[in-house]
C-alpha cells in the first residue's frame, strides 16, 4: 500500500501547495470565495507557506562535492 502522508521536503511543499491552490480552485468555483471566513483561511495558509519556504531558504546550506584538501585534475 502507498504511504500518503509525505516524508521529504519537497513532498510536503508540493502537497502544502497543491492543497492551497486546490482550495482557491474549489472556493472560486463555489462562489464561497466572498465570505470573509474563507479569504482569511486561504490567506493565512499562503501567508504560512511563504514562511515555511523563506526559512527553508534561510537554512539552505551549500555542500561542496569535493574536499579542499586533495586537489582533482580535470584536464582530460
């Protein structure tokens, strides 16, 4: 059976995000976009994605491929 709770990073933001737009999507097409109720649920959810994401950025730490101390020779 296929687990559908996501386990990396980028499953969760891409399941996060396809939630969001997914609930724009419904809430337009139901003309339940108006209430005040619904624009502040889906603007906070946006809100809290662009949280997520921006200290995800923040955190981001950059790994090098090779050690500096044993120099490669690529010329070939």
């Amino acid at each position: 059976m296929k687990q559908f709770i996501p386990k990396t990073k980028d499953a969760i933001a891409l399941s996060a995000v396809t939630a969001v737009g997914f609930g724009l999507f419904v809430a337009g097409l139901c003309d339940i976009l108006n209430f005040v109720i619904i624009k502040v649920v889906l603007f906070l959810s946006v809100g809290v994605l662009f949280v997520i994401a921006s200290t995800f950025a923040f955190k981001n730490v950059t790994k090098k491929n090779r050690p500096e101390d044993t120099l490669q020779d690529n010329s070939h």
